[in-house]
C-alpha cells in the first residue's frame, strides 16, 4: 500500500488552469456570441475572471478549465435525461 509522506500531505493544492476565450469556445463549440450571451444570462455558465490589471472594459479574461468541465458534463448529463 503507497502511504504519502509529510509533504505530500502538506503541499499546496494545484493551481487552477485558466483558458482563454478561443479555448472555451473550443472545448464548448459555442460561437462567440453564444457564449456572450451564456455568461450574461446563464447562471451556470463559468464567468470570466479578470487575469489583467487593467481596468479597462476589454481587459484580459481567463475561464476556469474546472468549471468548464463542469459545466460541459451538466449539459451532457440535461441531454442524457
């Protein structure tokens, strides 16, 4: 049996990867405008996080790959039903 040591034990969670738009409309095969209109609309559509300092409307955005996963697999489990 594999027992972890102390540091595996202790170390930090990974991090989460961001995807940028062209990769979420990728993985979604939504257009961009679909997708636009999931994140105003669609409460369970992952939201941007603002990954650029600027305040600017138009500043860089990442998506979360984990809640995109997610919410690709509730479609499949909606269609599924």
């Amino acid at each position: 049996m594999h027992q972890l040591t102390n540091d595996q034990m202790h170390s930090p969670p990974l991090q989460e990867r961001l995807i940028r738009l062209p990769e979420l409309l990728e993985l979604t095969s939504l257009s961009r405008a679909s997708a636009y209109r999931r994140i105003a609309t669609d409460s369970d559509f992952p939201k941007p996080i603002k990954i650029g300092s600027s305040s600017a409307r138009n500043s860089a955005v990442g998506f979360s790959f984990t809640e995109v996963q997610r919410w690709i697999n509730q479609q499949a489990e909606k269609r599924g039903n």
